[in-house]
C-alpha cells in the first residue's frame, strides 16, 4: 500500500505559481524501509500532475526540502534517503525545472565516483590508538611493516547551504576518510558545489581531522 512520505510547495518553475510535490512509497509491515519510492509534482498555473523519475527510490528515512540551488527565481528539490549501511552512506539527488522538464542534476553516488582518492599510512606517522592496533601496522621504530592504504567512503552527509551568500544555496558534502575498517574513522573531506550554469561543480575542498591536543609532557 503506497503511503505518504512528506509534501510540500514551493515554485519550481519560476512562473510565480507554487506547485504542490508529494513524496510516497511503500513499506512492508513492521519495517522502516522505504520501496518504489515516487515523487509527483502538480503545477501551480496548470494543475497537470507529472510523476518525477528518482536517482534513487529505495532507503530509510527519506526527506524532501526545496531551496534555491540553480536560479534565485525559483526552488529546487532536494532528495535525501540513507542506506541503512555500516558506513552511514546517504543518497542524495537535486532534481530542477530545466528546459521545460523535471531533471536530476546531482547524483551523490554519481559525485562520488568521479571524486577518487588514494589514502596512505606514512613511516612515523603520528596516531593516539592502542597498541594492538598501531602493532598492526607499525614496528617498534615507527616504520610500516608494509604498504597499507586506506579508504575513502561515498557521500555520509549532504546538506543546502548559502555559503557565499550569494542568494543560492551551495550544496556540502562529506565524505568519510577511514583506516583499516569504518571504525577506524580519519577525517573527512568536505567539499563544497557551487551550480555553474550547466552543473554543481566543485568549488572548495577542506579535510576535518578527527583528533584533540595533547597537553605538553611536563619538565
């Protein structure tokens, strides 16, 4: 049985008419799993009812938000579901009114394959953990005992944000840098897309680095 997810309104077509988006899907009993996930968008000036295709129509806990991403003049759909996986891997998916039709312009899945990144562990680099684990990877002297590599997970966090303040919201992604497994959590890289006219491309890029400081030895 589809079930109604989330709605809201907003002027997707900058004709100054708000239309009308509804969110549903379909749930087995007992399960907070998201299936055949849809997305239907009614026009404010027509009342035509179009069915939107979905990057991504499975997950838990999906939310629809509207904002200002490609044009000042009108919203945007922001679509965001997790994967339920050990890494907390969202899905994440923009859709606009381009060209007289409703089109996916960001993809986090798709985002993340073009970003590739190669993570290294460095002779005496320096890592607060427990012995069993820096023995692992480190001899006595601080060197590796071999070639190790980490990884870099896809898209764990995105969300809108006005960060030039320009009027239009950029959208900010983090993505999970990891040792040996997902426990093993580095940083992350967050990097920041602006819309160009065409697409949400890459404008800045920082790396967050979980850790705290270490109170000088005292004399």
């Amino acid at each position: 049985m589809r079930k109604r997810i989330a709605s809201a309104r907003g002027d997707l077509t900058g004709d100054g008419a708000a239309e009308t988006l509804i969110l549903s899907g379909e749930q087995s009993a007992g399960s907070a799993y998201w299936q055949n996930i849809e997305l239907t968008v009614t026009d404010g000036r027509t009342g035509r009812t179009v069915r939107v295709p979905l990057a991504h129509d499975e997950g838990y806990d999906p939310q629809l938000v509207l904002g200002s991403m490609t044009a000042r003049d009108r919203a945007d759909v922001l679509i965001a579901l997790e994967t339920g996986s050990s890494g907390a891997i969202g899905l994440y998916s923009v859709i606009a009114y381009q060209n007289g039709a409703y089109q996916t312009v960001f993809d986090s899945e798709q985002y993340a394959r073009q970003m590739r990144y190669r993570v290294r562990y460095l002779d005496q680099y320096a890592v607060r953990a427990d012995s069993d684990y820096l023995a692992q990877l480190y001899d006595e002297n601080g060197r590796l005992k071999r070639e190790q590599e980490g990884f870099v997970d896809p898209v764990s966090l995105l969300y809108p944000a006005d960060v030039n303040r320009d009027g239009l919201l950029e959208l900010v992604a983090w993505q999970r840098i990891s040792g040996l497994y997902h426990a093993d959590a580095l940083g992350d890289f967050i990097g920041t897309l602006a819309w160009n006219g065409r697409a949400f491309a890459l404008t800045t890029q920082t790396v967050g680095i979980l850790g705290y400081s270490i109170p000088a030895e005292k004399s």
